[in-house]
C-alpha cells in the first residue's frame, strides 16, 4: 500500500473547527475511501450505495445521527443527496459530531453541497499517485517530496549537475518508469500483478467510468458518440480544442461536444488549460488545451500497450505537476502560452507576483534551442519569470542562463 500526502492533512483538518464536515471527492478508484478509512480509523463506516442501508439512513432525525453515528464516514453520497441535508442539519444543531462525504461523481455532489453546505465544510480532491507517493512502499514510510514541491513550499533547492550522481535515481526512475506505462492508479501501483493484469484493469475502468460515472453525470439513450469523443480526445491529448472542428469530424452537435469535454474535466479524466492572456477575460474564450490527466487511461482507451507520442509525453508531465501542486494546496494558476508568432509554452504556473515556466520535451537529450522558447518571456507576460524549466528525459542538468535550467523529468518530479 501505498502512503498518500493528504492523508495527513485529513487528519489535521478534521481536528480542526473547519474540519467538522469534509468533502472527499475525485475519480474512481483513486483511493478515496482506503485513504479516509487510514486517516480516520475511529470514524464508522456508512456505504450509501447499499439501497437498503440508505433507506434507513434518510429517516433519521438530526438526534438521532447524533447519537448512533456522532464520527461517520458517509461513501458515495451522491447516490443520496437527501443525506447531505441531513448533515447540514445535524451540523446546524450540535458541536460534536464529525462526518467526511465520499462521492466520484463531482458533478452531483459539488452541486448540492454548493447549495446545501457552503460555508460548513472543507472540500478535498483526490487524484491518482503522484511519483513520490508510488515510490512509497507503506503507509508508514515518509513521503519525500520532489524538487518541485519545495519549489512550492519555497524550500531551498539544488540541482545536481546529472541525474546520475542522485542518489535516490533507482527509486525515482522506477517509479517514473511505472508511471508512464501504467498511470497512477493505486490498485495497479503495486508489483504483485502482472502486465496483462493491469492493463485488464485499466479496460475494466473505462468500462466502468462510461456505464457509472457518464450515466450519473446525464442520461444518455446512446453512448456512442461520447466514446467517439473519448477515443478522439485521447489521440489527440495535448492539442488544442476546437470544438467546431471536432464537431464536423464526429458528427457531433457543437454544443453536444463542448458539453462532453465539460464531462472529462469535472470526472476528473483531463485536465482543460485555458491560453494566457494579459486580459484575464480574454482567457475565457481563446482555444484551450486538454491533457488526459492518466496516462493508463489512455492506453486503455486506445487499447495500446506501451510507447508514447510527444504529446502523450507532454500531458503525463503537466498531469504529474497538476497533481503535485493540488496535493500542496498551491493557488497556482495553470495555463499555456501561444502567440500569433509561434512561441509557446507548454506550461505557465502564475502566482501573484511571478511565473513558473515549462517546455517539456520527450528526448533523451536537449540543448539550448530546446529551450528558445522561454527566453524573453517578460516581454510578454505582465510578471516576472522566477524560474524557467526544460524537462525531458537527459540525464545531464543544464543551466543557459540564471533562471533557465534543463533537468531530468524524474529528478526534478520523483
């Protein structure tokens, strides 16, 4: 098993006054209930998907929750969203209990927790593993974090002059190695199965994802077309969107698409980046980007085992820093950069008085002109460039200049 970040923020959190009511919400599968159950071992465990069970939760009184389930971990409350009022109530007229809401479906659980505990609860996502969590191997073992979180928690860093002299390199590419192969789903990141076992799992979620999640999501008479878009999305992860163009391609009303790529992104299947603009409303209604946010699920979806395009490559990276910065509880703010003259970034990370930038190329080895593209970056962008970063697959760490640095992937993430 392995350790997660936030298992012990949960902790924290739920000993705290703005902890009484926490919402744990993110795809299936990415060990909601497992890591709850760890964190808040003294917390009774309630499955609401048992329609029996929820029937006689849905009658209690508010005394009642108070007296049979004052610490209570309630899973996939979205099947009943009744309860969450339920909750609210009990919230309202008692200072001791304590309950932690588990759903997969971000759309339905966010929509009446808006409405119904705004203000009264702590809301939690949870993605799949990130690098050092899959290089963990038990609860019990410290998690280290990798170069870019103490970037994040403003830590002193330094970058070895070659990812060969890090002493950590075996356990860091065996995770890296795992990782784009693989995903970071927790039931696979373990070495107790085998290939055809985990790519068999990962056929079963797509399955799965499409016959539970979509359905909850909206009632579909005919799947068909939204499994064309899931098949086009993942040849073409890393793109831009444009949703009249893959309308025509599809058949697919235009509305109807945009509508879908909406669907991926609140399930937690992709991660959408909207394109900088130095006018904030601006970046509302330029083209975006979306990335896969599983590397496994693509290759479920496309029904390949291993290899990878640049572009698969390019969405594994910035789904890796995506999660990594969620799991600091960094307010960054992500986006890509393209203007009419052809520069571009892969990655902006914009926080309130700087940038973090990003050019992500898959090659085993890079050199300045890899690198073009983020020089000269203040004279876009309306803030500073504390840092710039070229992660590929070089082993070798190279400095062009004060701010612009070259490092391997897996040294600077794992």
């Amino acid at each position: 098993m392995k350790n997660r970040k936030l298992l012990s923020y949960i902790q924290q959190k739920s000993q705290s006054k703005f902890g009484r009511i926490l919402v744990i919400t993110g795809a299936r599968q990415t060990g909601k209930t497992t890591l709850v159950k760890q964190a808040l071992p003294d917390y009774e465990y309630l499955s609401i998907e048992d329609p029996v069970s929820r029937s006689t939760y849905t009658q209690f009184t508010a005394q009642q929750w108070l007296n049979l389930y004052p610490k209570a971990l309630l899973d996939e409350i979205q099947k009943e969203p009744v309860l969450i009022e339920s909750i609210k109530s009990v919230y309202d007229q008692f200072e001791e209990p304590r309950y932690v809401l588990l759903g997969s479906s971000q759309l339905l659980l966010m929509e009446k927790v808006k409405e119904s505990l705004a203000g009264r609860c702590t809301i939690v996502d949870i993605y799949p593993l990130t690098l050092p969590e899959l290089k963990t191997k038990s609860w019990n073992e410290p998690i280290q974090n990798s170069l870019f979180q103490k970037l994040l928690q403003d830590e002193e860093t330094n970058f070895l002059p070659s990812f060969l002299l890090d002493k950590n390199r075996a356990e860091k590419l065996e995770a890296y190695s795992h990782y784009l192969k693989y995903g970071g789903f927790p039931a696979i990141s373990e070495n107790d199965s085998t290939e055809n076992e985990k790519f068999d799992w990962l056929h079963n979620y797509v399955r799965t994802y499409l016959e539970r999640d979509i359905r909850d999501l909206a009632t579909f008479r005919d799947l068909d077309p939204f499994i064309k878009l899931q098949h086009y999305l993942a040849l073409n992860t890393g793109n831009l969107i444009n949703a009249s163009s893959i309308a025509n391609q599809l058949g697919i009303n235009i509305k109807t698409v945009q509508r879908y790529i909406k669907y991926f992104e609140i399930s937690y299947q992709a991660i959408v980046l909207s394109s900088w603009s130095r006018n904030q409303n601006k970046r509302l209604v330029k083209s975006s980007k979306i990335h896969y946010a599983d590397q496994g699920i693509i290759q479920a979806v496309l029904r390949k085992r291993g290899g990878m395009t640049g572009s698969e490559y390019e969405s594994a990276i910035i789904a890796e820093i995506f999660k990594q910065a969620k799991n600091e509880h960094s307010l960054a703010q992500f986006s890509f950069l393209r203007t009419h003259d052809g520069k571009e970034i892969d990655l902006l990370l914009e926080f309130p008085n700087y940038y973090y930038a990003f050019e992500i190329k898959m090659a085993s080895r890079v050199s300045k002109i890899d690198a073009k593209h983020l020089f000269g970056l203040e004279e876009i962008l309306d803030k500073p460039v504390k840092k710039a970063f070229l992660l590929s697959n070089d082993e070798e760490t190279k400095h062009f200049d004060n701010k612009t640095v070259a490092l391997h992937a897996a040294m600077f993430l794992g």
